[in-house]
C-alpha cells in the first residue's frame, strides 16, 4: 500500500471516528480534534461556514448551537454533506443541511432552547476545503432563556469540559475583538484546562467592527496574552450581510482587502484570514495527530487485547450451520453440570471473595444452623422437670412410688426425641432452598438461549423438589428408627447408677460446659455499639472460649480490651437501628448486674444476617443461650406452683440426668446423619441426575430449533463485538500503513514576555526560533547524511532526521518535488 503520507492522518482518524460512532460506543479512545468554543454571538459558527464556503449553520440570536456538531471537512472534487444518522444520503442543497441540522437538534432538545451533550455527526465534501475535523460546541451564556434550566450556565460548562479536557483536543477559542480580551469566556476556560497553552489556537472575530482608531494589533502580535500557537484575526459576514445572502467567496475576498488596507494589520495580512486559519488548523491537527499516534496505537491494542478472549467464541460462529443448535447445547449442558458440581465442591477458580455461596452455604447450615436448633431445644429446663414429675406420679397411679419408674425415662426421651423432626425438616428446607439458588446462578451463563435456560432451571428444580420429599421421608424414618428402640446398654451411656450420684449443679454445669474451658470456640471481628456520648460505636476481634468472651484491639490478640465472664449471660435479640445497616444482638446478666463498664448490656453488630446466627450457635456451645427461650419456659407451665417431697425431686433428678445423657447420644448420631442423608439422598443424586439425565429430558421437551433459539440482545452483543473487534483491527492496519517520519513544525517556545524584541525599544536580541512563515522540511533524503550534518532522532522517535535550518519556500517549485513536500536548507 505504500506510505500514504501525513496528510492522510485527518482522513485516518474520521475513519475511527466513523468506526466508532457507527457501533454507538467510544472504545474509550480519545480521538485528536479541534473543539470550537466561544461566548454565544462570538462568530463560531461563521468561522465554520467560511471554511465550507457555504451556508449550512442555523442562525440566530441567543442560543442557536445546542448540540455539540462534529464537522468532518474532506478534500474532495464533488460538493456535497452527509449526516452518520442518515445513512446513504447526500445533500447537496446545503439550506436542508441547515434544516435537517435543526431537526435534529430539536428531536433530542426540544424546540424551545434545550440544550444536550448527544453529538451530530456531519462530512462535509468540496473541493474548497482542507481535511480537518472540528466540533462546534454551544456557546457559553450567564442568563437561562426560554425552558432553558436555570443552572443552563454550568450545564454547558459541564458539557464544554467533557471535550476540551482531553489531552487530545486542540482548543479554538474564538473572541470577538469589540470585547475585552481579558473577559474572553473561551480564554477562560482554556486557561483552565490547557495552563501551558499548548493546545489552545486563539482566534479574533468582527475585527471589522471595532471602534474607529483602535485595534487587535498587539492582540494578533501575541503581545498582551501570548498564546504558545498565536492568534489568528478573522472577519467574518455581518448580520445585513447573511440576511442579504452575501456570497461567501465575496465575503472571503472583502476579508483578503481589509487585511491588506488596514494600517494596522497589513503587515501581516499573510498570516490573517480565514484561508490560512484553516491552512493552519490543518498544519496543527495534523501534527497533533502525528503526536498522538503512538499511543494511540497502544490504546487501541490494549482494547483489541481485552476484546480476544470475549470475542474467541464469536469468531467461527455459523448461524446457518445445521450441527451448531446441537453442539451448543451439549456445551451447554456439560458446562452447567460442571459448574453445578464446582459450586457444591469447591474449586480454585474463580472463587467468590465476597460472600459464601454454593456448597459453602450448605456446610454453614450442616454446621451451624442446625446444631443451633437442635440445642435450643434444650433449654427448657422447668418445663422439662415438670413434665418428668407428671410421668412419674401417673406411672405410679395411686400408689407411693419407692422406686424410679425406668416407663417414665423412656416417655420423657421419646416426646424429646419426637421434637426432633421439626429442625431435621427445616435443614432438609434450607438446603433446598440453597440448591435452588444454586441451580438459578449456574443457568445464568445459559443467558444466551432463554428458552434452554428456562427449561434447564425448570428441570433440574423439579428433580430437586422430587428429592426433597424423598429425603424428608428418609429424616422422618431415622427419627422413627430412633424411637423404636432406646438402647440403655450405649456405651456413652451414663446408667442408672450414675445418674442417682449427680447433682443438680453438677448436672447444670455438664449440660453447660461441653467443651473443655480453655478451648476457643469461635474468633471473629463484632462492633460494639455504643452511643455517641461514650465514645461511640468501635469494632474490636473478639475470642469465645467456654469461660470467657474476650476482645481485643485487632487480630493479634496482643492488647486485651476486656474479658467478660459467661456465667448468668443470656443472648438478647435487638431491632436493627433506623439508619444501621448492620444485624445486632446483645448480651445481658440475667442477675441485672452491669455487664461492661456501666452498661446493662453490650449490643454486639455484624454485617450479616448469617453471621448472627453462626454467633449465636456459638455462643449456645458455650452456654450462652436465649433470652426468649427462658421466658416461654417460665411461662408455659401452669399458673400454680407446687413442691415436691424429697424423694419425688430425687427421682426427678435422677431421670433429668438419664434423659440429658440419653438425648446426648441421639442429638449427636443425628447431627452426624443428617448431613450424609442429604448428601446422599438429594446433592449427590441431583448432581448424578444432571451428568447423565438432563440433556434426555431436554430433548423430550420438543422442538430443539426454538430450545436454543438466540436471545435478541445476545445476537445484538455478539454483533456489537464482532464490530468492535474488526473496527479495531481495520484502525490498527490504518496505523500501521501510516509513517510518522515526515517533519513538521513544532510547537512554538512561549511567547516572549514584555521585552519582546519585536517591540520598539526593546534591546536587539537572537533571531526567533520560529519565524512567523514556518519551514517544512522535505521528507527523508536517499542516500547517506552530509558529514558535517548532526542527526537527531525524529519526534516520534522512529528515524533519525537531519536537523534544518528554516528559509523562506520560494515560490516555484523545481521540477520533480511534489506539490506538498517542502524545503530544507542543509548547513
């Protein structure tokens, strides 16, 4: 293809900027333009329609331009516009450009002064412009206007800010020269987000109209607020002039003879005028493009890079292709299996840091919740002697019972026993319900096909609904087992002999303390919430042992806060707070005692429902149990208190113990049964049923063709990536086509400051680097550098160049050196 030159870079990026635009997304990419920005009146848009030579811009007073236009001018031999909204049409009349700019405009806007940040594109072809790419922005007001919001002001600075803030935007900031310079809005703004001047290109407007015997010349002489690029003066048509439809060439011609008449300007008329602002909007958008390419090429790779794995699926994708439905759904389905059982198992990849999910879920329940509910059972110690005092007076009837009746131990375990189905049930429940949400994330990655999605979630639902039932029969026929034998000979079995030596505080302080008191049954961080007034709520790592509740300032445990005895602690349930997004229970002293400091109670916080519970159910290992559960024993025996004879009380205890110890032995064989039951009977054989069942039942279900029909936005997103992705790679080609060697003028040295040599007075000083004509040099030379010549390396870093000492371009060109190339004068 060649090297296509520089002055194929404008057209390269209207091509992205197409691309991009095209596919209703930026790619994140900031391409190089010129942002027009100005006060309202202060002569944009005529700048623009001088570049076209046409009338295309509506017009006005107020605010006329309220939607930021990129104009996209290209060097062509026929004349006509095109809008990127209407596709495949081309205007010649330029008065409907006009027209459809202002529908357009009042489609998103409204007609009555709106304003919106959502662009118009339009190309303009003819063969009177020079490429360049520019956006006209709305002017800048004070005062809303019509519907106009009142904060229309900083809605339109907002709005400025998005464009010129990018480091790849050349600013043209255009002020009128009848205003004060140093109340220029545009100025402003561009003194905001450009300091150094480096992207800002000054532009004076209705030099025409400034009163007599004044002028811009120390303005234009970038001498009262010197720009790095300068200042270029412009007259545009007056106000009589567009409503007298004034040709624009006339206009052009009438600025060329005021230039050259004005005695304060024609010196440097050749520097004036639309024409070569738009020569020199060229020059400088080109070279800035130059600049950025580099990494612009590294942007665009880092984007095509990110895109590869998303895209990989795409690539070979055959809509026609007879195999792909089913392929699909065998992928499908084998996938979904495997993240079935990844989720149950566990796996190393891509593991949730936020939250517990899957078969971790399933083992907190296993672990905690239902160990929880099975020891809250045990709490209601007066209801429970009542009920073995009644046993054994009934068992003895009418008769005075010398002996323990062994009918009343094995009543009492059996109605303890029978209370065991209601927390089997619920943990059967809640695993259902997790398997349930289980099923429901893994179908997310069928997505793409609803229909499967719906059909495999149905399914797989279903069959677990099946198992639930099947596996609560099986919970319900271990209690029965349970109950149909209670085996005295166990060998954790403390015997009848035993169990007349314990005492009540000995049998309270067994049933309390299970675990050995030094073993720490539980670490984690709580917040301690305390009112504002006393220091206000912290959070500290706390230890749970079977003696102590300690906290301490952070994990490792080095400065202990405070250590709290567990004896006569009960667990107290707390609202959550009006504006507390954390989940709180307390800890009390059932003795009304102050528990930490001056406090009554010490409300602990967690992030989570869940965490909670899991410090509840630890805290009932250590003995910590419910306040609730204490007040509905005390108050669900009958209203009248009785006493019992000593030898009635003896047997009481003595079969208290038997069933404490017996209840013991089933609570821990069901605590080990029920997690394999439900592994067995419901996980595993869900897991067995989607491997080897599922894709038979979804061929069962009919038609295949509408199973894995394509979602809409899926085939939407598959083809907004495939376009993306191919924009991308066609960009990176352009760029790669494109050689950044050739030469161009560089940004000027800040301006001098008031001792300028080029003022009067001032001490004689070197020539300037760059004089006000800037020389180009011609591209790179064949055959070796000069000896005596320095090289150096090339701005963009890619080949060494011979540095050029500028002269003036004279003005025929030798035969054979191409239109467009310039001169370099050798040492």
């Amino acid at each position: 293809m060649g090297n296509r030159g520089m002055e194929d870079l404008i057209p390269l990026i209207n091509k992205l900027q197409d691309a991009f635009s095209c596919i209703g997304q930026s790619c994140n990419l900031d391409l190089p333009q010129i942002a027009v920005v100005g006060g309202q009146s202060a002569g944009k848009s005529s700048v623009l329609e001088n570049f076209v030579g046409r009338d295309f811009l509506p017009r006005g007073s107020g605010i006329v331009t309220r939607r930021p236009l990129i104009l996209q001018l290209v060097n062509s031999q026929a004349e006509y516009a095109e809008f990127l909204h209407c596709k495949g049409r081309k205007f010649v009349d330029f008065d409907e450009v006009r027209l459809e700019i202002e529908a357009e405009t009042d489609r998103i806007t409204g007609s009555n002064k709106g304003i919106s940040a959502v662009p118009i594109n339009l190309r303009v072809y003819s063969p009177n412009v020079l490429n360049l790419t520019l956006i006209d922005l709305p002017g800048m007001t004070k005062v809303a206007v019509g519907d106009q919001p009142a904060d229309i002001e900083h809605q339109i600075r907002d709005m400025l800010l998005q464009f010129v803030t990018k480091e790849s935007c050349l600013i043209l900031a255009v002020t009128p020269a009848n205003m004060d310079l140093a109340n220029s809005d545009a100025l402003k703004i561009s003194k905001e987000v450009d300091p150094q001047g480096l992207r800002t290109i000054g532009v004076i407007t209705k030099l025409d109209l400034m009163d007599e015997g004044t002028d811009a010349r120390d303005i234009l002489e970038n001498k009262l607020l010197p720009l790095r690029r300068g200042y270029i003066g412009v007259v545009n048509r007056s106000q009589k002039d567009i409503d007298g439809r004034k040709d624009i060439k006339a206009a052009l011609a009438a600025e060329r003879k005021f230039f050259l008449s004005h005695p304060g300007y024609r010196h440097m008329a050749d520097r004036m005028g639309t024409p070569h602002l738009q020569k020199t909007l060229n020059q400088q958008l080109t070279n800035h493009i130059r600049d950025t390419l580099p990494g612009l090429r590294s942007k665009l790779q880092s984007q095509l890079l990110s895109l590869e794995k998303e895209v990989e699926e795409y690539k070979n994708f055959k809509p026609d292709d007879p195999t792909r439905k089913t392929k699909a759904l065998l992928q499908m389905v084998q996938q979904f299996g495997v993240d079935f059982e990844k989720r149950i198992e566990g796996s190393g990849d891509q593991v949730d840091t936020v939250e517990l999910s899957g078969g971790a879920r399933i083992n907190r329940i296993f672990h905690e919740r239902f160990p929880f509910e099975l020891v809250k059972m045990e709490f209601d110690e007066k209801e429970l002697r009542r009920e073995i005092s009644y046993a054994i007076k009934n068992i003895h009837g009418v008769r005075t019972g010398l002996f323990t009746p062994d009918l009343a131990f094995e009543a009492i375990v059996k109605k303890q026993i029978i209370k065991l189905k209601e927390p089997c049930l619920k943990c059967v429940d809640l695993v259902v319900s997790e398997l349930s949400t289980l099923v429901r994330k893994c179908t997310e990655k069928l997505v793409s096909y609803p229909r499967l999605r719906e059909e495999t979630e149905r399914i797989v639902t279903t069959y677990v609904r099946e198992r639930d039932s099947k596996t609560k029969d099986q919970v319900l026929l271990l209690i029965d087992i349970e109950l149909s034998y209670i085996n005295t000979n166990h060998e954790d079995f403390i015997g009848f002999a035993n169990a007349q030596q314990r005492s009540t505080a000995t049998a309270t302080i067994n049933n309390k303390k299970r675990v050995m008191p030094n073993q720490v049954i539980r670490r984690g961080w709580l917040t301690i919430n305390i009112s504002i007034m006393k220091g206000g709520s912290k959070d500290y790592w706390f230890v749970l042992t079977a003696e102590s509740l300690s906290w301490y300032k952070d994990e490792e445990e080095k400065e202990k806060k405070y250590m709290l005895p567990l004896d006569n602690l009960k667990l107290r349930d707390v609202e959550k707070g009006f504006m507390s997004t954390k989940h709180t229970f307390a800890i009390f002293n059932t003795e009304s005692r102050n528990v930490y400091k001056d406090l009554r109670q010490i409300e602990l916080a967690c992030d989570t429902q869940e965490d909670v519970d899991s410090w509840k159910a630890s805290f009932l290992r250590a003995g910590v149990y419910p306040e609730k559960d204490q007040v509905e024993s005390e108050d669900s025996g009958p209203a009248e208190s009785f006493s019992m004879d000593p030898q009635l009380e003896r047997q009481v205890e003595t079969i208290r113990n038997l069933v404490d110890s017996y209840i013991g032995i089933v609570n821990k064989s069901i605590r080990d049964l029920m997690p394999k039951t439900i592994m067995h009977l419901m996980i595993n054989s869900a897991k067995d049923f989607i491997h080897s069942e599922l894709l038979a039942y979804l061929y069962s279900c009919g038609d295949q063709g509408s199973l894995m029909e394509e979602s809409a936005d899926q085939a939407q997103r598959r083809d907004e990536m495939l376009r993306m992705y191919h924009a991308l790679k066609e960009a990176l080609v352009i760029i790669g086509d494109i050689s950044t060697t050739t030469i161009s003028t560089p940004i000027p040295p800040p301006p001098a400051g008031p001792q300028d040599p080029s003022r009067p007075g001032a001490t004689p000083g070197p020539p300037p680097a760059n004089p006000p004509n800037p020389a180009f040099a011609l591209g790179p030379r064949p055959g070796p550098a000069p000896l005596n010549s320095h090289a150096g390396p090339d701005p963009v870093g890619n080949v060494p160049v011979i540095p050029s000492r500028p002269i003036r371009v004279p003005p025929g060109l030798p035969p054979g050196i191409p239109r467009g190339a310039s001169w370099v004068s050798l040492p």
